[in-house]
C-alpha cells in the first residue's frame, strides 16, 4: 500500500535532530511527584490526539508516537488493585511491599506500599513522599 507525501513528512519530522536525545531517558532531572495544596500527587501525561495517559510523563505517547503528550497530575488517592511482598532481593533490602493502584482517571501505576496492618485488594490508598522518593499507604494507616 503506498504512503501519501504528507505521512512521510510527518514521519520524517520525528526524527529531526532538535527532537533528540528524548527527554523520557533523563531520570535524573525527572519530577514524578508534587505536593499541591498539602497533598502528594504524581505527574504524568497524557496524549491530546488518543486521551492515552502515561506514568512517569513522557513526551511521546506510547500508542501511537504522537508529540502532543500534556502533563497532568494524579491522585492523592487510589485504590490497590493487587500487591505482593518481596522476600529476596539482590538490590534492595528486604521484605518490602509493591502494588499496582488505580486512580481515579483510570491511569493504573505501581507503587512501592508502605503498611502498618494488612493489605488488601480493593483498599484505599493515599500518595505520600519524602524529599526523594513517593509510595502509597492504606488510608487508615497515614498520620
């Protein structure tokens, strides 16, 4: 099947020299959270064409390569969809506990969890962070 003129150009543009390196690979200089009135959020984005979302933001969306990604900010609550305990590691210390959360906009991300009880699937959860790093806890156990 052939390719319209216009298509390759738009092709063509994406791997213009002034769109690299991609900004996604720069971890260092990343800002996955915030605290906005009091509260933590996480910053991604999502794709102004398709609607897709992405967690940490990207500048293209992973669908379908467009450079219209806008940030947006998530949470401060979710819900734990599901979580396993960590019992051996080779980098980390050991037991720690992760979880993939549902926020309210639908995005699905995981998250180190912090707990003082019991997990559950389907509990609530809220964002919190340190200076250098986010994670979720049930909503009963935050301070």
């Amino acid at each position: 099947m052939p390719i319209d003129t216009d298509t390759q150009a738009m092709a063509g543009q994406a791997c213009t020299a002034d769109h690299l390196p991609i900004s996604d690979l720069d971890i260092e200089n990343r800002k996955d959270f915030q605290t906005q009135d009091g509260q933590v959020v996480l910053v991604g984005s999502r794709s102004a064409s398709s609607g897709t979302m992405a967690f940490p933001q990207k500048e293209f969306c992973p669908e379908t390569g467009a450079r219209d990604m806008e940030q947006i900010t998530f949470g401060p609550q979710g819900t734990l969809y599901s979580f396993s305990t960590i019992h051996i590691s080779a980098t980390r210390e050991t037991p720690y506990t992760i979880g993939y959360v549902d926020f309210e906009n639908g995005l699905r991300v995981l998250a180190h969890v912090r707990s003082q009880g019991t997990l559950t699937c389907d509990q609530p959860v809220i964002l919190q962070a340190d200076d250098s790093a986010w994670w979720v806890s049930p909503v009963g156990d935050v301070a």
